[in-house]
C-alpha cells in the first residue's frame, strides 16, 4: 500500500516510512518484485543508485481486487473484539517505538 501511496519511492525511503531496516525491507519486497506487482525502476539519479520501486498494472489490479475481502476482514475482525478492542490496539500500536535512522 505504501508503495501504492507514495510511489514512486525508493527502497530507502520506504524503509524509512514503514520502520523496517534494509534486510527486512529486501525480504518483504521481493515477492512482490517477482509476481511482478511491483517494479523496481531505471536508476533516475546521477549515482544510479536510487531505482525507485512503482506498482505495475497487475499491482494496482490486485489492489482493486483485494479492497472488498480486506474491507470484510476488518469488519469480522471488528465484530469479534468489538470497537474497544479496536481501539485498544490502535491505542497499543500507536505507543511503540518507531525505529530510528
């Protein structure tokens, strides 16, 4: 989704905004790379080191595709613990550490 929203990133930046260091962030995107829901693009910069990372056509269709089975899932997931449980963990999510540099 944050590739979707802030695209087109680099892998810096979007470990940076997601919290995950560079193994992490490598590991979560590759399956994405390879099922080619995402792309890694033509180095933009003079040191042709940033390759920022777009959603494909097939990305943006599966996101499409995904958002009703997503919306339900909150929904029962909602029904099961109720608004306060939701609030609860949003509440706990809201206080962890957020990971520097």
């Amino acid at each position: 989704m944050l590739v979707h929203e802030l695209s087109p990133i680099s892998r810096a930046d979007l470990g940076r905004r997601n919290h995950h260091d560079r193994s992490t962030l490598t590991c979560n995107l590759q399956p994405l790379l390879t099922e080619g829901w995402i792309t890694e693009d033509v180095a933009e910069a003079v040191d042709g080191r940033s390759r920022p990372l777009s959603v494909t056509r097939a990305g943006k269709m599966l996101l499409t595709d995904a958002g009703p089975a997503w919306a339900e899932a909150q929904a029962m997931a909602t029904a099961i613990i109720g608004e306060d449980g939701v609030a609860a963990i949003m509440g706990i999510a809201g206080k962890l550490p957020k990971r520097r540099g």
